[in-house]
C-alpha cells in the first residue's frame, strides 16, 4: 500500500459579510485617481479663466472703464494659456501645478476676507464719529428742485474720455461744465457740496471774471476744482482771502496734462493773468490721465498752438450738451437702483484684492515725453503774455500711510520735480513745503483710518499758504529750491517731525 502525503491544509480566513470583499487600491491606482481629478481641476480653471476673458470684454462695453483696465484682458489670456500648456503636460506635473494654484488661490482669498473684515471694521468705526449722508446725488438733486432751486449734477471733462455717449460726434469737446447753475459734485467729507458755477462752468464767483487783472490762475484736477470742500474753502478761495487779489479756478475734476493745456488755452489767454499756477497731482496725472487723454485727437490738437475751440463763446452749446446727459443720468437713476453687492459676493469675485492690484498697478508712473511738450507749451503760451507759470507738485494720501519708503523715488517725484526745473519753471514742492515736517499730517485729510482721495479745507488752506508764500518769496529773488538732501525718507510708522 503507497502512502500519500496529506496535501497542505490551506488556513482560511475569518469569515465576513460578502463574499466579494474590496481590495485595497495599489499605490498606482491612488495616484491615477489623483491625477483625474486634477485633471478635471486643470480643464475648471481653464473654463474659469475663458468666463472671466468675456465678462471683462461685456463689462467694457457696457461701464465707464479706466486706465489699465486692458490688464484684466492680459491676465485671462495668460491664463487661458497657461491651462491650455499645462493640460498636455504629464500626470505628475499636472497634479503638482493644481496643489499649487490651489494653494495660492486659498491664500488669495484668505487675504480678500482679510480685508473685507478690517473694511468693515474700519466704516463702523467713522460711522459712529460721522453722520454721512447716504443719499445719492441725484436723489439731492430732485429734493433741491422740489423746493425750486435750479440744480444740476457735475460733468467732467474727463467724462468724455470714459464715457462713449458723451463723446458723440467730436463736434465738440467741453472743458467747463454747465454755466450758471448750483452744482452737486461730491460728497467725500460725509455730505454732499455744491457751489455756484460761474459763465463758464467753473468753480468760481462769477464777478471773478469781471476783475481789471487777473493776479492769479489756477489750472488742475479735482484738488483744484475744490473736491470735496464747500465754496470758498478751495485753493482758490482761500488765495482770495489770503492776498485780496483775483483768483480765477481753471480746475476740474479729472482733469489730467493735457485737459489743462487745452483749459488755459481756451480761457485763460483773454485775461492774461500774472501768475498761471499749474497743479500736478501725483496721484493719477502720468499715471493715469496723461495714457488716456493722448488717444483722444482733439486733446492732442492743442499742442498746436493755433488750435481752439472758440470755447467761451460756445457755451450755450456746451450747456445745451451737458444739460441733456445730465438728464439722462438722472432718468438712468430713477429705477430700482441695483442692489449693493453682498459681502459673500465681493469675497467669491475678491473685488478687494482686484482693487488693491489695479491701486498698485496705478504706482507705475511712466514720465512720457509729451508731459514735457505740454508743460513747455503752456509755459511758452504764459510767457508771451508777459505770465509766469509755477509747478506746483501735490502729493497724495499714500505717500503718507507708510506706502513711501523714499519720498524722492516715491511716484518718480524727484524725476518729475526735476523735469519742470529743467524746463526753467519755479517749483513748489507741496510734500516738501507742507506735509514733511506737519505736526499731524492726516488732520489735512477728510479721515484717518479710511483712504480719501484729497485734502480737507485745513488741508487745502495749508496748500493756499505754502503757494502764496512760494511765489512771493520767488518775486523777491529768493527761489523756492531747496536742495535734495533735505528730502528724508519717512518710514511706516514714522511721527513727522516738528514744523521748523
């Protein structure tokens, strides 16, 4: 009998629910999942990036846009692009670019809540220390006339640079704004403001243009035009009652290099003013005005120096033209206004970062050649009637919150200083003579802890001052140019220094 070896005894396992239990997955099947759905991530991002490229290209055709607006154009191609790449490359370089986007993109957005959160503080915060009229302008305007008052709303003329329906034809290009009426421009200061405009549309008591001489012209943006101060607390109304000479305002808000050349062209060469004082704000000037003002050929005909308008004695035309988009911005209004945007949805669409980006995008000032032809031509056109014009450099509320690390190469503005002293015009250095050295240089501004775009009456009677005292002291023979080396640099945190 052969005897046969007992064959092995195979140990089961312990018995479970299921006869079919599932594996666990091989390491290369959890990196191939990983890889599908980054994948999928890549092909959203790139779905999103193609979304954003036609919201930006509606948004465009439809809103009021501005300078550096085509760098949202930039971007969405860039990335439309950059996921198109990245979806042909490898398994392993795809999961590796998503991690990473998504990483940056939490911390984006982390930064956006940020923000928003201290935004919010901060408005609580000046709300309970002002009372703010939350009334839109057009609104303040209906109430006026209700109670028979002849008002109209502001009208730049810079409105026509931004805005399509204003441009029209290009029969004709305003400078002033409507004549003869209470204007409602503004309402930084926590109310709404309103002046008187003169003949012309200008921020002016009309007998300022009856005067025998003219002592003193203003030509300048927004900060000149009175923004957002009331009548008579402006640049030019403090100079009145500083002096007790004639002050013509040539400003108007959003007024860039060229809109003033073309302003004291058309209005200023019938007076002949003594003193034509040029102020340049550093805030958007080069960096932003200039770039656009330069596509618009009527603007750029007032380097010619036969080119008008004939714009005193169109202003019934231009009241006629104003008038009517004044009315259809206030029947634009008289709907349901659209609703204020959520927080969630400022957050989903990060509309603080975008701004912050677009701010630190308006810090590029590029000093084109052309702001010299204009300069020089305003300075030749002043100069043949016997005029002097002064430079007068204005600087901004960021210079000041610890943006500025030098103040010389802040906003290029030693470059620019330079540049209108080598053009043989007298400098008043508005940083260097009012805002260095103050005591308490954020009283000059409407508030503190909130951004504001110009100065508060304080401010603008300090700027009044500092001009007055610079242009005397330049008729006297003692120039106002002090040397480079007494510009500091002013760190964040930094207390000014005791007036000396």
């Amino acid at each position: 009998m052969t005897l046969h070896a007992p064959a092995p005894r195979v140990q089961s396992s312990p018995a479970t629910p299921g006869h079919n239990q599932p594996q666990a997955p091989t390491p290369g099947e959890g990196f191939a999942t990983l890889a599908r759905f980054a994948r999928r991530a890549a092909s959203f991002y790139l779905v999103v990036s193609a979304l954003f490229l036609v919201v930006f290209y509606y948004r465009e055709q439809t809103i009021e846009l501005y300078a550096g607006y085509h760098i949202n154009y930039f971007v969405s191609i860039f990335f439309i692009i950059f996921w198109f790449i990245v979806l042909r490359l490898n398994d392993s370089i795809i999961l590796n670019v998503v991690v990473l986007a998504t990483s940056l993109l939490f911390g984006i957005y982390l930064i956006e809540m940020t923000i928003n959160i201290r935004t919010v503080w901060v408005v609580t915060k000046l709300n309970g220390m002002f009372t703010f009229d939350q009334r839109k302008a057009s609104t303040v305007l209906k109430e006026m006339r209700a109670h028979g008052e002849d008002v109209v709303l502001y009208v730049s003329p810079a409105d026509f640079i931004k805005n399509k329906v204003l441009s029209g034809d290009g029969t004709l290009y305003p400078l002033g704004g409507i004549s003869g009426q209470t204007t409602i421009f503004c309402d930084e200061g926590g109310k709404h403001r309103h002046y008187r405009s003169d003949r012309h549309g200008f921020n002016n008591p009309d007998t300022a243009w009856e005067a025998p001489e003219t002592d003193w012209l203003l030509t300048g943006d927004s900060f000149t035009h009175g923004f957002c101060v009331d009548p008579g607390e402006d640049i030019a109304g403090q100079m009145r009652v500083a002096t007790g000479e004639s002050v013509l305002n040539l400003g108007s808000g959003g007024d860039g290099p060229l809109l003033e050349l073309a302003t004291l062209k058309e209005f200023a060469a019938s007076h002949k003013p003594k003193r034509v004082i040029w102020l340049y704000f550093e805030g958007n000037d080069l960096s932003h005005d200039l770039p656009v003002e330069k596509s618009i050929p009527t603007l750029m005909n007032y380097l010619d120096p036969n080119f008008s308008q004939d714009l005193p004695h169109r202003q019934a035309e231009v009241d006629r033209k104003l008038e009517r988009y004044v009315e259809q911005r206030i029947a634009d209004e008289s709907g349901s206004p659209p609703p204020e945007p959520s927080l969630a949805r400022k957050i989903l669409f990060l509309q603080a970062v975008r701004t912050y980006l677009y701010g630190m995008y308006q810090q590029r000032v590029i000093v084109d050649p052309l702001f010299a032809r204009i300069l020089t031509a305003a300075r030749d056109r002043v100069a043949a009637w016997g005029g002097q014009l002064y430079f007068v450099y204005l600087p901004e509320w960021d210079r000041y919150k610890g943006i500025a690390r030098d103040h010389d190469a802040y906003k290029k503005r030693r470059e620019v200083i330079d540049l209108a002293r080598g053009l043989h015009l007298p400098v008043i250095d508005i940083h260097q003579e009012v805002f260095l050295n103050y005591p308490d240089r954020f009283s000059l501004f409407p508030y503190y802890d909130l951004k504001t775009a110009h100065y508060n009456a304080k401010g603008y009677a300090a700027v009044a001052k500092a001009i007055v005292t610079a242009v005397q002291r330049e008729e006297q023979g003692h120039p106002n140019q002090p040397p480079a080396a007494a510009v500091r640099p002013v760190v964040a945190g930094e207390k000014a220094a005791p007036p000396r």
